[in-house]
C-alpha cells in the first residue's frame, strides 16, 4: 500500500516534470491571471474598435475547404497546453473574419442585434464568479437579479404581477418552453387530439417547438396571411371551427409580433379576443418585435400584444444584446411552474413562495447566470437609451424604405411596420420569375460590394430583398451606403 501510493506519487512528479513550459496549472497567480485577461482585452477591444472598417461579409468562397483543413488540423485534443496568445492568435486575425460580420454596423441580414461589449464583461464576470443560479438557495441575491431583469421585461410589454418568466438561450427555446406550458395546462392525456394554429409566415421555431413538444406535424396548421404576411383571423376562426368540429382539441394560437421575412405584426387583439371566445392560448413571438413596446409610437401597431398568455422575447435582438439572450414570459406564472416543477430529495429546500426559483420554471437545472449580460446593461446604459436607440433605428428604416421607393425602381411590400420591411425589383414587364432572379442576383452583387448584408425571403410565392437596421452600431451614414448599393446595382439589373 504506502509502496504503491509512493511510486504513483513519483510517477505524477516525473510526469510533471516532462510538462513543457506552455503548460498551465488550473490555480493561475494574480500575475497570470492579470498578463491573461490584458492579452484578451487588449485583442478584443482591438477588434471591436475596427468594426466599422470591417467587411460586412468575408468572401466565403473556400469556407468549405478551410473548415475541412481545420478538422484536419486538429484531429485530438492537444495533450499538453500552449500561450493563450498562441491559442487565440489565429481567431482574431483569421477565422472570426471568415463570416458574416453580424457585430458590425453593415449587417442588416436576418436579425441584427450588436452585441454589447458590457454584456461581453458581464459574461466573463458571470462565469468567473461561477455563483451557482439554478436554485434560489445557492445564491439568492444574484437570483433575484434575474427576478428583477424580468420584472422590467414584464412591466414593458404590459403583463401582470402574477406573470412568471425565465431567461433561456433564445427565442426558440423560449417558443419550446410556451408550447409546453400550453400543453400541459390544456391537453393532458389528450395530446394527441391537440391543436396549434400559426400562420406561413411564422418562424420555423414553431414547428419544431411542436413537434419538440409532442404536437403531431399533422397537428400544426399554417394559417393563411394577408398581402402583407399578417396572420388572417377568419381564415383561423374557421380552422378552429373546423378541428372542433372533427372532434380534435384546437389549443394555442401562435401569432407573431414582427415576422422574420418581413417585420409584419399580426392582428393581435382581434386573435387575442378569438383565442378567449373559444378558449385557446395565445402565445405572441415577439422575438424581434417585443422590445418596440418601449416606444409609445408603436404601441398601436402592437396593440393586443399585452393580452397574450405567453410571450417570446429575444434580448439578443432588440435589446443589442450578444447571442444566447432569450426569455418567455408567461401571464399565469402558476402554469409556467406547474409545467415544468419537479423535485429531487437532494435539493435544497424550496425557498418562500415570493422567492424566485429558477428551476422550477424551465428544463435546465445548472444553467449559466443569464440575467447578469442584461441587468448590467441597463445598469450601465440606463432604459432611456435603448429607447431612443431603437427609435432611431426605426427611423432609419423608415428613411431607407421611402428612399428605396423614390429610386421608382424597387416595390415595397409594406412600409415597415417596426424596423424591418421587404422589397423587390420593379418591372414594367412584370414578369414576376424574372423580378425574382433579378431580386435575389441584386441582393447578391450588394452583399459582394462589402458595405452592406442583406438577406432575403420568399413571401407569397414571390422572392423579396429584406432591409432590417437594428444594430445599435447601424448609423445613419451605414443605411445611406446600403442604399446607395442597392440603387446603383439596380440600375445595373
Ligand atoms: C429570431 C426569431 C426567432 C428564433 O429565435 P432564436 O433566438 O434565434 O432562437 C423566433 N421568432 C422570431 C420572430 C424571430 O425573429
């Protein structure tokens, strides 16, 4: 025994000493951790601080042959550590250049957002700390920071005290945790016969979110739209009248605040006012639209959202934060724990009733401390300025859409209704296949200039060009370039 302990304890000593100098202890000094956290800084502020000369989109020609050539680069783990600057040397001069810039102020594609660099320290803060927030008890304070994060987002869009949330990774894990709140409260064992109603142009998150959720694909009806990609209430009255009447359970409407393809916002207190006539739960995706409740201009269009029983939020969009920043909020906060409490004899107790308990309000147990990226935000940035950020960004949108249509060589398919709208090739021929080709080559040969990423949708059968400025660093002269692109290379077509 004391032998083989003694020659084990000599092997580790002899290993120990083979470790090449590169080799970190896990326990850092104060010195090293200090030399660490400058070199990062030092590369991403440097990064950061060159943004607006970056390329919207690098050339992704040979994306494929690097991505395989970097498999191949690093086949196993390495066996012995390396320089953090060695490490990360190569991620800031090459691969994260090899993308669409999405943190710089040309990205209009998809679903802009920024990312705030004091959400960045926060995160770091927050996994340095390594404070447990899975359960009230580990860390009531920090927990309570998540609480208040949510209360705010709970005041903005209107919901009642009696609203529970949580803070998930994004707007499809939020769509997740909503239609399994539904279900629970308004299936039980009749799952099977259940039935969720969105529209065609819905994110594709509800589908899966569904079928995540056990809602038969058959189960899920696409609702038509109007001209304008909004959901159309008597289309969905009669889906329902027609499920209920075949004897199936239609239970959760679907509606979205802001679609992907073309910002539009759906009626949602005419289906709102449906959804409790015949008593079905009507989640709003507000991932992208959501956070315009804060200007008082756009409560009108958004009028209904406040109705909801649930409601998609995506902080990584309107509230610019990085990626990894979505949360539900649910009306009846009782139903989102009812659907998703469980306890184990080897957790701390439950805390007080008024005590916010993350765990028992979502799947995840261990999870990240999310709110502290969102509550340092605010802290640091104050309400006001998102407001007047978002503002400004719907005006620019507003600008680019009007100049769009004065070129007199671009259709619209609706001004925008929050930030965001769609657009294609005017043709006095109008050959609609045509327009289309034309339209998506456009939106190429924009992208290629490098000024600007745009992205595109089908809508109604018909290829449109999209324009979304919500990135805090999209300014006015950003918008002014991408509309000058667009024009130019219209002429072009
Ligand atoms: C972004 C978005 C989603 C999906 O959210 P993720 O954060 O990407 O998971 C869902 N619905 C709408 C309307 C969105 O804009």
């Amino acid at each position: 025994m004391t032998k083989s302990s003694s020659s084990s304890s000599s092997q580790e000593l002899t290993a120990h000493a083979e470790i090449p100098r590169g080799d970190l202890p896990f326990e850092l000094s104060a010195e090293q951790m200090r030399s660490m956290a400058d070199t990062l800084a030092a590369r991403v502020i440097a990064h950061v601080d060159s943004l607006e000369g970056q390329p919207a989109r690098a050339p992704l020609a040979d994306a494929v042959e690097r991505s395989r050539a970097l498999r191949d680069a690093e086949p196993a783990a390495p066996e012995h550590g390396r320089s953090l600057e060695a490490a990360v040397a190569p991620l800031f001069e090459d691969w994260v250049h090899q993308s669409f810039n999405t943190a710089g102020p040309g990205y209009m594609a998809y679903m802009p957002a920024g990312g705030l660099f004091v959400s960045a320290l926060a995160d770091f803060v927050a996994a340095a700390l390594n404070r447990y927030t899975g359960v009230w008890n580990a860390s009531p304070l920090l927990v309570q920071l998540e609480a208040n994060v949510l209360q705010w987002l709970r005041q903005w869009m209107g919901f009642p005290p009696s609203a529970r949330g949580l803070l998930v990774s994004g707007g499809s894990m939020a769509m997740l945790g909503a239609v399994v709140t539904a279900r629970e409260h308004a299936l039980g064992e009749r799952l099977r016969d259940g039935v969720l109603y969105t529209s065609r142009a819905a994110h594709a998150c509800v589908g899966k979110a569904a079928r995540t959720a056990g809602v038969l694909p058959d189960r899920v009806r696409l609702v038509d739209v109007d001209d304008r990609s909004r959901l159309r209430v008597d289309s969905l009255a009669r889906a329902i009248d027609a499920d209920g009447a075949r004897g199936l359970v239609p239970f959760m409407v679907v509606s979205t605040a802001g679609t992907v393809g073309c910002g539009a916002v759906d009626p949602l207190d005419e289906i709102a006012t449906l959804c409790a006539e015949r008593c079905l739960w009507h989640h709003v995706d507000a991932a992208y639209g959501g956070f315009f409740m804060l200007l008082p201009e756009l409560r009108e269009t958004l009028a209904g959202l406040e109705r909801a029983d649930s409601l998609t939020l995506d902080p990584h969009k309107g509230l610019f934060l990085p990626y990894g920043s979505g949360a539900l909020l649910v009306r009846d906060g009782e139903l989102l724990r009812a659907a998703h409490d469980w306890h184990g004899e080897y957790l701390p107790e439950l805390p007080p009733a008024d005590m916010y308990n993350p765990c028992q309000y979502g799947p995840e147990l261990s999870r990240p401390f999310r709110g502290l990226r969102l509550w340092l935000a605010l802290q640091v940035h104050g309400a006001a300025r998102f407001r007047e950020a978002l503002a400004h960004k719907r005006e620019l949108a507003l600008w680019a859409a009007d100049a769009l249509r004065a070129s007199g060589r671009f259709d619209l398919l609706a001004p925008p209704a929050l930030s965001l709208f769609a657009y294609r090739l005017r043709s006095p021929a109008g050959d609609e296949h045509a327009i289309d080709g034309a339209t998506r080559a456009l939106i190429e040969r924009v992208n290629r200039r490098g000024r600007a990423l745009l992205s595109g949708d089908v809508l109604g059968g018909r290829y449109y060009g999209r324009l979304n400025v919500l990135s805090f660093r999209t300014q006015r002269r950003h918008v002014e370039r991408c509309v000058e692109d667009l024009i130019e290379e219209a002429g072009a077509a």
